[in-house]
C-alpha cells in the first residue's frame, strides 16, 4: 500500500490496484457487488473475493493487497488473515469495525462498495451521505419534511463523468462563463477542491423570550440575532439568524483561512433586533470569550434569554450611548450610532443606504441586518414569499429569511391557529340571564369562571 498524489484522483486512468483512485470504479457501474477492478479488462470481482487466497484476477492483483496471507493453515482456509497473523470470521470484513490491529486491514478497500448519493441542500451545513448500496438500480430516499415528496429522478444515477461524484470533495462543481470548473465548498471547507478543514466554532443555541418582551415579537415583527466572532474587538466573521420560539439552532462560526490563527483574545458576540417590514431596532447583546482558542474546532452550548438592554453612564461613549451586556452586567461597550464604529464611537464608517435596516463595521465590508422582505448587502435585493399569499382568515404573511426551508410565517388573528391559520381555536360561551342578575346584584360586579384540562386520557 502507498500514497500517490491527489492530481491523479479522478483523471480516468488507473494507479492503484483495483481503481481505487477512481472511485466510483468502472466495475461499480456495471456490478456494484463486484466493484474491484482487475487491471485487466472486463475482470471485475467482489470485496469477498480479495484475500482469500485464491486468485479471481487473472493478474493475481486481488491477492496483492495482502502477501503475508499466501500461506494458510488448514483452519485459516475460510479466514481473513491479519497484517498480525489473527484470523478473524470472513463476515468481519468490510463491516465497519476495526478487527484487525493496528493498520484496519479487514477495512481496507471497503469504500469501494460506497456510493455517493445526490441529495438536496435544505441547509448549507447538510451534505450529500455516503451510503452503502447493494444495486445500482437501488433508490434511496430520505426527506426534511414530512410534506415533502422528493422524486426519485432527483438522486443519484451512475454516469459518465466521475469526476462530478468527487472532484470537489464535499462541495459542487461550478462551471464559470469561461467554462473553466471550479469548486464550491460549504462553509466548513476550502481549498480548490474543498479538500482542507476550516477551524471553526460550532454554536449551539437556544434563546427564550419572557412575556415581558413578547411585544417584540408579535404579528409584525420577529426577532433576528447577528453573531459576530472577533478577536481583540475586530470582526472576522458573522452570521445572522431568526429566533424561532423553543427550537435550537446549530451553525458555524469560521476562523480566517489558511491557518494558524492570530493570537489574542477571541470572543463571540450576539445581538438581538426587532425586525418588521420598515425598520430594525436594537433589543440588546451578549458577550462569550472563547476558551482554549488555540484549538482547530470548539464548541460554544448556550441557552439565552432575552431582556431589554441596561443602560450605563460610565463608558465614554462619543457617537453613541452607553450599555451593558445582559451575561456581563460589569462590562459596558458602546451602542454607536450610524456612520459611527469604535470601541467609543470616535471613528467615522460611511454606511450603505440599508433600506430601513442598520449596518455595522465588519471584517472587509459592513453588515447590514436588513428589515422583512430585503437581502443583500445592502439590503437593496427584494425577497418577497409572500406574493402568493395562503395565510387565510385574516392572517398576516411575514417574510422569513431565504436561506431557511419555510420561507414565510402566518401571523393569525386572534381565534385561528395552524401553518396558514386554517383552524378556529376552541372557545367558551359564558353567559348569564337577566332574571339572575335581577335577583343578585352583586353577581353583576363579580364573575367566577372555572377552566377544566382535558386530555385524550380523560374519561
């Protein structure tokens, strides 16, 4: 076994034995059982078959891979055999686990029986699956949403062009208007065929909203948070979202690229705003430093709840005001105001014309938290879902963000409820008679009223 360089992965032309370097293998297209190719043509023979100690390659090739097994004892016969002389049971191979110490032997070769399949990108964190697949005629479906059909059509399907499976590792293949390709790599990945790891933060997050503040959030308005990752006060890089009630939310945070990263005091930074079709309006902030930042990948857990800023009086703030951090009390920053950016609102940043939205110094470019229906850098991009209206009885549509799965929201009137407010909501009819209230005229000031739960369980 050796090492071959990565130039020649894909280039239709066989340097390794059995074609792994040209995955998928000419034999996977025409048998998927038998996906080990035989340098010789039209010879193809299953994983089962290599190191056993008879040759089905006419070469010998599939007994290469293994030359300490050549000489077996009579119980080894029906064995695989170890670097390490170990026999193990022959369903062994192949099966996931490592059983063979310390090289995997009975792993090796084992991804040739793996297939990528073409899948939707509901999120830009999802990627296509490496799943096993008996047939090449096998359709396997997998949905987000339990009101999503997706055709089989849309999956994968063995073709001509390898290079379209792996050439740009875990991303797609772009082709330019000069025709050139290149890669389009997720956010976790770089390099001109995504081939290197970025070092990143993964965040995990849940924020709750008090009844105090469920104003902010009421059928015109939605609450969208801007995390902001920085070391030493300078953004290298954002993301913002919206607050969906009782639900985490998972993204990433990415460190500049190439490594190493800058020494120094990273930090994570989220902020809070009220979003309607018209403005945005600053709710407050929270401040994270980020422990053993020397590390490649960390993990950031938090569950927020959502308060309405602190003022302060201390912090010289020039364009600005003065504020406190709702996990940090003690600590105070400047809320600047526009055209305004500095650790005390003393340096003049010229902002973009947003629309109705508010934008903020960052790494290379300003960021801009656009109102309900814009995107863009500057907030000068229309996004309207909402064109097709379906929310019924009087139900408000709000535009969410175009990158999630559900691009809008029904906001309901009171007494109706569901996805597109479809459902009257149960009510109770509370009235008295004339002749009561004549009767006892204190019942006319005062009203008793009992609210029983029933279940599914109740009798």
């Amino acid at each position: 076994m050796g090492c071959i360089s990565k130039k020649y992965a894909g280039d239709y032309i066989d340097h390794c034995l059995g074609g792994t370097d040209e995955k998928p293998t000419n034999c996977f297209y025409t048998d998927a059982k038998k996906p080990f190719e035989c340098s010789v043509i039209g010879e193809c023979i299953s994983l089962s078959s290599i190191c056993d100690g008879e040759f089905q390659c006419s070469n010998g090739q599939d007994e290469m891979v293994c030359p300490w097994s050549h000489n077996r004892t009579e119980e080894q016969l029906y064995m695989f055999i170890c670097k390490n002389g170990t026999g193990i049971l022959r369903k062994k191979q192949c099966d996931g686990i490592i059983d063979c110490q310390p090289d995997a032997e009975d792993e090796w070769l084992c991804d040739l029986a793996y297939q990528k399949i073409k899948d939707y990108f509901h999120f830009i964190e999802e990627y296509p699956r490496l799943l096993r697949i008996d047939s090449p005629h096998q359709i396997i479906k997998s949905t987000f949403h339990q009101s999503i059909q997706l055709p089989a059509d849309d999956f994968w399907e063995p073709s001509d062009d390898t290079r379209a499976e792996w050439y740009c590792n875990r991303g797609l293949i772009v082709t330019t208007r000069s025709s050139s390709i290149e890669c389009l790599c997720p956010p976790s990945y770089y390099g001109q065929r995504c081939e290197y790891q970025s070092e990143r933060i993964l965040i995990t997050l849940r924020i709750d909203t008090p009844a105090s503040l469920n104003r902010h959030q009421n059928q015109q308005h939605v609450i969208r948070l801007l995390a902001r990752l920085m070391i030493n006060n300078r953004v290298v890089h954002h993301e913002d979202i919206f607050h969906m009630r009782s639900m985490k939310q998972l993204f990433y945070l990415n460190y500049p690229r190439p490594p190493p990263k800058q020494r120094g005091n990273w930090s994570v930074r989220f902020d809070a705003f009220t979003v309607n079709k018209f403005s945005v309006t600053f709710i407050a902030s929270w401040l994270f430093d980020v422990s053993f930042s020397f590390l490649p990948f960390n993990r950031l857990v938090l569950h927020l709840t959502l308060e309405e800023h602190k003022v302060c009086t201390t912090f010289p703030c020039v364009h600005g005001n003065c504020r406190k951090y709702l996990n940090f009390p003690h600590y105070e920053y400047c809320l600047c105001d526009e055209n305004w950016s500095g650790q005390y609102c003393n340096i003049f940043t010229p902002s973009p014309y947003a629309a109705g939205g508010k934008c903020f110094d960052g790494y290379r470019t300003p960021i801009c938290i656009c109102p309900l229906g814009r995107m863009g850098y500057d907030c000068h991009a229309l996004f309207d879902p909402c064109n097709n209206n379906q929310c019924q009885n009087g139900g408000t549509c709000i535009s969410l963000d175009s990158r999630l799965f559900i691009k809008y929201t029904c906001a309901c009137r009171n007494r109706y409820y569901g996805t597109h407010c479809e459902f009257i909501s149960a009510q109770v009819h509370i009235s008295f008679s004339r002749g009561l209230l004549d009767y006892n005229h204190l019942l006319s000031t005062t009203v008793f009223a009992h609210f029983l739960s029933a279940n599914n369980h109740t009798l």
